[in-house]
C-alpha cells in the first residue's frame, strides 16, 4: 500500500454506554474528522434500541467523508455478548450497512478502549465508573482479568445507576416519612415530575426503563455540593462500594502497585465527590492515575493498531 493510500484510509472509533452513544471517524493518523453523540446505546440497557441509536450516529459522524475509504471499524462496549445473539448482531450489522460501510467491523470490552484512550503503555488497569462499574488487568493492550460490570440488576455498585437508585429510595422514604420533601429528595421529585404522592413516585420511575435512574446521580452530585446530608451519604457509600470492587479486583489480578490505572466514567471525575475520593485513596496506594476524558478515542486508536497489525 502505497503512502498516499494509508494516508487516504480512514477508521471508526464507537464507544456505546449505558448513557451515551459516541462514534469518531479518523485517518490513520489518529486526527479526527467526525464525530457524533447519542443517547445510550448498549444493547444489554437498550435491547430495543441500540442498533438504531449506533446507525443513527455512524451516519452523523461520517456526514461529509467517503464510507469507502473506511477500512475498519472497532466497537467498544460493556456486556459485548449481547452481540453474540444473532439477530442482535445481526441489527449492528443492518445499522454499519446502513452508513454505506463495505470495511468490517469488530467488537471490544469497553474497558479496553477506556484504557487505551487513558494510556499508551501495552499493560495496566482500568477502573470504570459510569453507569455501569468495573475494574480490569490490561496486558498487550487486551483485556485479562476483569471484575464487575454485571449490569444494573446484580451488579455494577458504586455507579451512576446505583446512586440514582439510591437517590430514588431516599426520595420514596422522605414521601413516606409525612414530612415536607426538601433538597435532594425534592430535586429528584421534580426531576421525575410526581407530586409528594410516593405511589405516583414509584409509579412514574418503573414507568421508564432502569437505566434512566442513573440520570439522577447528577442532582445528587449537585445536592452534595449545596452540603445535603442524604447526597454526601450515598456518596461515602458508593465511594465504599467502589473500593470494595477495586480491593477484590487486586487480590485477583496479577498487578503490580505503582502501575497505571486508567479512571473512566463520569463518576471517575476529578471534580466529583466519588471520584476525588477514589482518585486519593489509589494514589496514596501509589497507583498512577491516568484520565481517560474520551473513551470513542480509545476505540479509535485500537482500529489504527488493528489495522497496522
């Protein structure tokens, strides 16, 4: 292949969570040249959904650029056995051909792509907090030893969803208490649109599908810094959860301390309440901590390597 070919060559990058669908078109050079963002689009939280959420946002971000100068695409995403149902990959499959796309494409754990957009070192950890929650040995780029991410109904404590969940239950116990509904709970009765009626509280949130409660973390991380006692607690308690899923990732995984660790997620967050606490606790641990702010580009970059290989 001839210079100006490579050069001509383009890749995708897809990051599908819980809460966002985002989608990067590169050249091999790793710069961007388009890129877009959806609503949630797993297809273990969006089963009925998420082919037709990725399409929309593949097409968005390849507006402009020849789908034939794609050569590979690399999906990253949490529960990647959803795709091995046929007609669910079959729909990512009609979703790819939909933006005019000829090149393959292949899946990833979501925690390899968060940790190749944190770090270029073939081997380290990852530690993901975002709707979901989840911990990783990375080594020669792949993932080996992974602990949690079992999705919101028997896992993924110490994460957005579980904190919304635990805002919603504190918000159910103020309705219940008889008492008038102030800050936090408040907030989440309003978000939500109920009266102080807890049966029409509930009624609404099962009304929606589980994974909206992770939207309520955000008012919790507001309710924190406005000092509500309910907010500060959940997060002590997520905080903890967190930890708990780390110290059981350790004991397991063949780490050595000091290595790096790729925090993703937003509440991995420098500015959250869990995520400083999370931050302090590795670091004096004498874990380096890396950021990654953009996990599409993580998925970006292991389709240039894939592509060199």
């Amino acid at each position: 292949m001839t210079s100006l070919s490579v050069a001509l060559d383009l890749v995708i990058g897809a990051d599908l969570g819980g809460s966002n669908t985002r989608v990067a078109v590169a050249d091999r050079s790793g710069q961007v040249l388009g890129r877009a963002q959806g609503p949630g689009g797993n297809p273990l939280s969006h089963a009925g959904s998420a082919a037709t959420t990725f399409g929309k946002v593949l097409r968005e971000a390849l507006a402009g650029l020849d789908p034939a100068r794609v050569r590979l695409g690399v999906i990253g995403l949490a529960g990647g056995s959803a795709l091995s149902d046929p007609a669910t990959h079959h729909a990512f499959e009609k979703a790819w051909r939909s933006a005019e796309l000829a090149a393959p494409w292949h899946t990833c754990s979501d925690l390899e792509v968060a940790y190749s957009a944190a770090s270029t070192e073939s081997d380290g950890a990852v530690l993901v907090v975002g709707t979901g929650s989840a911990a990783a040995q990375v080594s020669g780029h792949q993932v080996r030893v992974a602990i949690g991410g079992h999705g919101w109904l028997i896992g993924d404590d110490g994460s957005g969803f579980w904190i919304g969940r635990q805002a919603a239950r504190a918000t159910v116990h103020a309705m219940e208490s008889g008492e008038q509904v102030t800050g936090l709970a408040a907030a989440v009765r309003d978000h939500v649109g109920a009266s102080d009626d807890p049966h029409e509280f509930i009624r609404i949130v099962m009304g929606k599908p589980p994974v909206a409660l992770a939207e309520l973390s955000r008012l919790v991380a507001q309710a924190h810094a406005s000092g509500d006692p309910i907010a500060q607690r959940i997060h002590v308690e997520a905080t903890s959860c967190v930890l708990d899923l780390w110290s059981r990732f350790v004991d397991i995984a063949p780490l050595t301390t000091g290595g790096v660790v790729a925090f993703a997620g937003s509440i991995t967050r420098p500015v959250h309440p869990v995520g400083a606490a999370l931050r302090a606790a590795l670091t004096n641990d004498g874990w380096v901590v890396r950021d990654s702010v953009d996990p599409v580009l993580g998925a970006v970059r292991r389709a240039i390597a894939l592509t060199q290989d």
